[in-house]
C-alpha cells in the first residue's frame, strides 16, 4: 500500500493510492462528481485481491488541488495519463463512475493504446442542457456543498437506501459536503461542456457498461446509448440508483471482475 501526490502539466497536485499486490495487472479508478476516493472502499478488498489498484481524487476533490475556473473532460483525461506516467504505468484496466465514466470515455477514444479494458459505469456522453449546469455553478460557489447535498443524495441512492441512514450513506454524504465549492464547480462545467455522443464509435477497447435501473441522474437510456454506440461494449444493468457501486457494492464488484475475466475472491 502506498499514497502520495504528483503534480500535473498544469502544477494541479492530485492525490492518489496505491493497493494490491507487487506485479499485478493496474486497475485505475475514477470518482464521481462530488465524491473522492473513498466511494470505492467497498470494492478494495475484491479488486486489490486481483489488481494494482490505483484510486485518484479527481482535481477539485478529496486531497488533490482545486484550482480556480472551469475544468475541461480533455483536462480531466490527461490528468489520468500523467497520474499514470508519473507511476510508470503503460497500460491499465479502467473504471469510472459517473464524471469518472466521462473520463473513461475520452480515455477510450483518445488514448486507448493505453487501455486493457474499459468500464463506464452509471455515466453518459452528454448531459445537457447546459443553463442547468450554470444554475447548479452559482448555487454552489453563493451557498456552498450544503446548500445541494440533501437533493443530490436523493437523486444518487433508491428511497430505500437512504432511509436505511447507513454508515455508508453519510460517508458519502461527508464527501459531498468536503468537495471545495470551486472544485466542484469546475468539474460542472466540464460536464456541462461535453458531448461525447459522435465520438463513441472511435472507442474501439473492450467495454463494459454499468446501469442502474433507478437512476434519475444518468438514465438507462443513457447507458443504452453508450452500449450501441461503443463496438462490442456490454450492458450490465444493477438493481440501483445512480452510486450503484455503494448500493450495490457486491453486484458491482462481481461485475467488474467477471468482465475482467477473473473470478471475485468471497
């Protein structure tokens, strides 16, 4: 296990660690929009039992610098890249949630010679329109995390999963509310920016697409346009809303694993 800080061509510092054993194959994991690293621990101990995990604050989050100003999804890919070069990794399995799987998507089509296997999970290619993404930036850089926090776990977890009240939710609910403002909005407006929809036949890496079947924020329809529009992607439809790898920690993991072609150690 390692951690550490590596600086971007942009002198962005992003924060990363290191789980897994010496020798194998590198899995890199992407966070979503408002959350860190932390949002996959219940996937640590079935990915570092096969993988080289390595698990990265996306800039604007967690530990890694939040620079003034709106982000790019290119800024946010190249990020990945010079994580990995800085680690000396040449090639990697990747999976992004969310904003994440936005970032894996320009991976997929950008940089895929350095790809094994892509997942893209409960993400889209474009999320417009854009004027809902400039309200959601002046909310929160007036009124800050707390202002949206309680709307957005409604929309990230079932009704069933937030009256649980589980340790699991107020972990997120502790991420949300730790994303610096500035941070946060940055990475709207990425997303606000984007469309990836007529680059998606360019991915040519092997694909696997995650959905939740309850999920308001990157509807199915999203993740069936993602599968069509990838050659030979796969769908994997969960039984969650839109953090399916925290509601459905098991199911996402076995997913996962079972696409990567190695069997989940219980």
């Amino acid at each position: 296990m390692s951690e550490g800080i590596v600086s971007t061509g942009d002198n962005c510092r992003i924060a990363y660690h290191i789980d897994g054993p010496d020798g194998a194959p590198f899995l890199i994991l992407s966070n979503s929009l408002g959350t860190a690293m932390a949002m996959w621990e219940a996937q640590m101990s079935h990915f570092a039992a096969h993988f080289r995990v390595v698990r990265y604050d996306s800039r604007g989050h967690g530990r890694s610098d939040a620079p003034a100003g709106s982000y790019s999804i290119d800024r946010l890919g190249r990020d990945v890249i010079e994580l990995a070069d800085a680690l000396g990794i040449d090639r990697f399995h990747f999976c992004g949630l969310s904003k994440g799987g936005m970032v894996g998507q320009w991976l997929g089509w950008r940089a895929p010679e350095r790809l094994e296997r892509l997942v893209l999970a409960n993400t889209s290619a474009y999320m417009g329109p854009p004027a809902g993404w400039d309200e959601r930036i002046r909310l929160v850089l007036a009124a800050g995390m707390g202002a949206m926090t309680d709307a957005v776990l409604e929309r990230w977890f079932t009704p069933a999963f937030n009256a649980e009240a589980s340790a699991a939710l107020d972990a997120v609910r502790m991420m949300l509310l730790a994303t610096e403002p500035q941070g946060y909005a940055g990475c709207c407006a990425a997303i606000r920016d984007m469309d990836q929809r007529p680059l998606l036949p360019l991915i040519d890496v092997p694909t696997l697409v995650i959905a939740g079947d309850a999920d308001p924020a990157t509807p199915i329809e999203h993740a069936h346009l993602l599968a069509t529009g990838i050659r030979g992607a796969t769908l994997h439809i969960l039984t969650a809303a839109h953090l399916s790898n925290v509601e459905q920690p098991e199911a996402f993991s076995k997913a996962v694993l079972d696409f990567c072609g190695v069997g989940m150690v219980l």
